[in-house]
C-alpha cells in the first residue's frame, strides 16, 4: 500500500478526509536499498519509483482468529485474576485505575 502523505488529488478538497494509503501495488523492482519500483495504473501520475518509507506492507485479516479468553482463578472462594505486568496506570474520579496484561 502507498502512502498518500505528500501526494495532491485534485478531487478531494480536505486533506484529513482522505485515504491514508492507496492500492495494493506490486514491487517490480528493488532498485537501491531504501528505493522500490511499483506496478503502477497508467492513471497514477507519479514517478514509479518511491522510497520504502512510503510503502506498507498489507497483511490480511484473519477471519478465524481465535481470541483466548482468560478465566479467573479461585482461591478462597473468591475470584482473583493473574497479572503478568502493569501497563498503565490512571485516577478517574478518586478512583484508580489500572490497564493490565
């Protein structure tokens, strides 16, 4: 996918409205270490030839991606949950609170 961060469409007026990357387009070419010639439509009026940092890589989703849902742990007839590591920590009226792995 390229990067739309410098390019200029005549048919959008908002910048913030457009898309963030473009197309799925195919490398041709690696022509230097930090540059990619692209498979581009005729209808594209760039160079083909952009830097990588211009380029993402598409990854599909998976559809059957299996999310592990964690049970809590008894002990003492009262339900506690296992905490790896504290990520983040945050006070939402008087009330502290915790993003946790």
């Amino acid at each position: 996918m390229l990067s739309t961060k410098d390019l200029v469409f005549k048919k959008r007026l908002v910048r913030k409205l457009t898309d963030q990357y473009v197309g799925l387009y195919i490398i041709k070419k690696i022509v230097l270490a930090n540059a990619v010639k692209l498979r581009l439509l005729v209808s594209i009026r760039i160079h083909s030839v952009v830097d990588i940092s211009r380029i993402l890589r598409y990854k599909e989703l998976v559809k059957e991606k299996k999310i592990e849902k964690l049970k809590p742990i008894e002990e003492d007839g009262k339900k506690k949950w296992k905490i790896k590591r504290i990520l983040n920590k945050r006070v939402v009226q008087e009330c502290v609170k915790y993003l946790v792995r």
